[in-house]
C-alpha cells in the first residue's frame, strides 16, 4: 500500500530530477568560451584547434507558432497507430530509433561530464582525433574527438543495449533516466529560443496544446500509456525504493520546453554580463537574476502540479501550471528591473565568424625593394636598390 510518505518521497525525488535537468541543460546552452594568454576570453569559433561544436538554428517565432501543430499531428498519428494497429510496430520502431539515438546521446552527455571533471584547460591537452569520411567531393561523416571521449564510447552502448534488450515489465528505472537525462540535457542544448517573444508564444501555445490533449480527449494519456520509449523520469513510489507500488512519471516535454524558456534567460543574463564587463574579460561569475527566477518558477509549477494530481487523483498536464509559472517570473523580473522593453527586444543570435569580403580579400601590396649581395674588391660598384612596381611580381610579369 502507497502511504502519504511514500507518495512525498516520489514526489520530492521526482522533482529533483527534473530541477537537476534544467540546471545543468541551461548551462549546457552557454556558448563556450575559454581563457587567451593574457586573461581575456574568445568563443570556440576563434579557435582552430577545438572540438567541432554544433551551433544549432535558433527556434523562431514563425516556428514557435508552428510547433503546437506539428506536435498534435505527430501525436494523433501515434494514437491512431496504436488504436488500429497496435503498440507492438511502433514500440519496435521507436525503440530501435532510440536505442541508436541513446547511444549517441549518453556518450555526449558523459563527454560534456568528463570535460567538467577535468577542466576545459586539461581536457584541451588531450590529443585530438578527426574522422572524415568522404565520397567524391562529398563528405558523408565529420566526427573530431579528444582520447578520452574514445574510452567512454563503450560505456555509453551499455545504457541503451541494457534498455533494449529487457522486457516491457522488467525495464529498469534507473536504465530509463539516465537514458531520458541524457536526452533532455542535449535536447536543451540544442533547442534555442531566439528572444523571449519566442519563448511566450511558445509556451503559450502548448499550454493549449496540452489542455486540449488531456483534458479533451484521452489521447494523450493512451500514448503515455501504451508507449515503451525513454522519453520520460520515472520514480518509485516507496522510501526504500521498491518497485512494488509503481512510479511517478514526468514526460521530457514537460522538462524540455520550459527548459528551453529558463535556459534562454540564463543566457541573457549571460549576455549582459558581457556587455557590462570589460571587453574580452568575462568571468564565470555573473549576476543570474533571470535565471534564478525562471528556475524558481519552475520548480513552483511543478510542485503545484504534483500537489493538483496527488488532492484530485488524476494525471494533469504539466504546462497548465509551467507555462503561466515560466511566462510571469520573465516579466516580473523584467518589471522589477525596468528593463521589459530591452529585455523583449533582445535577440540571441548566434555567434558567427567575420565574414570574408571581397573588398578583404584585396591585400595591400607594398613596394618590394631588392638589394643586390655585397660587393667583392675590385667589381663594379653595386647599383642601387630597385624599386619594383607594386602591380608586378617578384619575377618581373604582370599579373592577369
């Protein structure tokens, strides 16, 4: 029997998880920067040496408008799968997707670990490796990684081989988180919001998505139900961690996509920092009052939505109560700060390296002058150093 105590437990450590996620998703987000010689910093992209890091497309506006639409197509067409075909086609089909996405996942996941373990100066003392597989002029594969990331490749197969190959009832907890923390950090990673415009809209309008789904139909709930893919935290509801009552649940859409919104104003407190530091000497300790905000308003949505399921005993959707949490802590913040026009105008753009123009490309050339060898006794005296036009080459042609 599940006591209230049990029941806290789950809760709690739910929760824990999911916070957890958020934290460190939102500084996986943080563009990298590392130390020059002389104190300053520069973004990988003045580097030539480092590891190919992804600079994802930022998430729209016109896209934010979009996703509730593509997201309730893609989850009618799974229920109808389900409903007239069975779980049993696309349970395989997802789950050989994932098994292999998994992989690739926790291997990032544990990189990004190791890296901070061993500081980015240490880790950037590590050889380099580059694979680069080509066909004619094009390249099919570019992968670089240091040695260490080598080692931990093996490691990274045995989470999602473990998940694959067990049974429906016999699919361990621990299996399925470390496999859904993994997605949900480098998903956070990658899904960037362009400005706070994106993120309102956003939210906003999968708080209508999520109404509709779970309070409207029972879509959403026989998805969840029927579905045996990594895409969720799970945590048993017993203080000794016994299976034997069940878990509580937590859908990665439910971390994902508020995620993104508090990892948005990680950065733009990040952003002002760099603008209010002097140039090129930005440190790792900043003021984070967006932030701060953000992660506090999360971590209240969910407590209410875990206190609404427990009082009235039935699954509610998390973005009723995350996405008004995530919405209002941005614009009281802002108020509080007087900066609600400056922070909604703010975009966060992506670091890109100079453009080359063809006006660039145009190198000065300088006058050359030739000086003849010394002069030994008793030959003609030298001439004099020749001046050499500077629309003519060292070998005395014209260029085309």
């Amino acid at each position: 029997m599940v006591t209230d105590q049990d029941l806290l437990f789950s809760y709690a450590g739910l929760l824990g998880l999911a916070t957890l996620s958020v934290y460190l998703g939102s500084f996986g987000s943080l563009p990298v920067r590392t130390l020059k010689d002389d104190g300053s910093t520069r973004s990988l992209l003045e580097e030539d040496d480092d590891d190919d890091e992804d600079i994802p497309d930022r998430l729209s506006s016109e896209d934010a408008y979009l996703f509730p639409v593509f997201g309730s197509v893609a989850l009618f067409s799974m229920y109808t799968i389900v409903k007239y075909f069975g779980k049993e086609w696309i349970n395989y089909l997802l789950g050989i997707y994932f098994s292999i996405a998994g992989v690739g996942s926790v291997w990032k996941s544990s990189i990004s670990l190791a890296r901070f373990c061993v500081g980015d100066l240490q880790w950037r003392k590590f050889d380099k490796t580059k694979l680069l597989i080509l066909k004619g002029p094009w390249e099919l594969l570019s992968l670089s990684f240091r040695t260490p990331s080598l080692f931990l490749f093996p490691f990274a197969i045995i989470p999602s081989a473990l998940y694959t190959f067990s049974t429906a009832s016999r699919k361990s907890v621990i299996l399925t988180d470390i496999l859904g923390l993994s997605f949900s950090h480098n998903s956070l990673a990658l899904l960037k919001l362009d400005s706070f415009k994106t993120g309102v809209i956003l939210l906003s309008g999968l708080f209508i998505y999520d109404i509709w789904w779970v309070f409207g139909t029972e879509v959403m709930v026989s998805v969840a139900k029927n579905l045996d893919i990594p895409i969720k935290l799970l945590f048993p509801k017993s203080t000794t961690f016994s299976d034997i009552n069940g878990f509580t649940m937590l859908g990665l859409g439910d971390i994902v996509i508020p995620g993104a919104f508090v990892a948005l104003c990680l950065r733009y407190d990040y952003a002002r920092h760099l603008l209010s530091a002097p140039k090129g000497r930005a440190t790792g300790s900043y003021g984070k009052p967006y932030f701060y905000a953000g992660l506090l308003a999360y971590i209240s949505g969910l407590v209410i939505t875990m206190t609404v399921m427990h009082v009235f005993k039935a699954a509610q959707p998390a973005l009723l109560y995350l996405s008004p949490a995530c919405i209002l802590s941005f614009f009281l913040t802002a108020a509080l700060r007087g900066e609600v026009k400056s922070a909604w105008a703010w975009s966060d753009e992506p670091e890109e390296a100079p453009e080359i123009t063809e006006e660039a490309t145009k190198l000065v050339q300088p006058e050359i002058i030739v000086t003849p060898a010394p002069v030994e006794p008793g030959e003609e005296d030298a001439k004099a150093p020749i001046p050499i036009p500077a629309d003519v080459d060292a070998g005395g042609a014209k260029p085309e």
